[in-house]
C-alpha cells in the first residue's frame, strides 16, 4: 500500500461536535423562524445535517407529547382519585388503630398504664 492509498479504517472524519440543549434549541428556534435553511444550520453549527434534522424530529416529538398531556381537566381527575384513594386508606388505618387501641385497653385494664 502506498502513502496516497489509505485503508478504510483511517479515512479522514471530523470529529463529532456534541451540542448543548440550548445550542439545539437556538438551531431549532432558528428553522421554525425560517430564518436559516438546514444546511445552513448545520455549518454554523459544524454538525452534519442529519443531526438538525435529529434535532427537528425530536422537537416535534416533544412538543406533540407535551401537548397531547396537558388535556384540560384530565390531570385535575386523575389527581382528585389519587387523592381520595389516598384519604380512604388513611381513614381505614385510622379505624385500625382505635379498634387496636381498645383491644390493648381491655387486655391491660385501666391500671395498665401506671
């Protein structure tokens, strides 16, 4: 093999560029703005354009999923059956205890506790 011919394994790459949340969220704020093409964003970026678009795909999956969980009232229900099943078991486990509080006061009498 001569210097000009490289083997596969060493073929020039850049080098990958990690990019915070917000560098991902300026890019996305920027094409949804239409005020960069993707290519574009990529090269002031330095990614590849596979990645904006990575990052336009995974916006748009974040947004419908935020959307799809805020339903009006849908939280609000399903907090109030937490909350009451919530407020049964502690009355149930209230009713537990005095009933235990009895049993103890008859085992041990009145002078029990002296």
């Amino acid at each position: 093999m001569t210097e000009q011919q490289t083997p596969r394994t060493s073929r020039k790459r850049s080098l990958q560029r990690f990019l915070t949340p917000s560098q991902k969220y300026e890019i996305w704020l920027q094409l949804l703005r239409q005020e960069v093409t993707m290519a574009e964003a990529a090269t002031t970026a330095g990614v590849d354009r596979s990645t904006i678009v990575r990052i336009r795909q995974v916006a748009k999956d974040g947004a419908l999923a935020a959307l799809a969980a805020s339903k009006p009232g849908a939280a609000g229900r399903a907090r109030d059956a937490e909350l009451a099943g919530a407020n049964a078991e502690i009355a149930r486990l209230s009713e537990a205890i005095k009933e235990l509080a009895v049993k103890l006061t008859l085992a041990e009498g009145k002078d029990g506790w002296a």
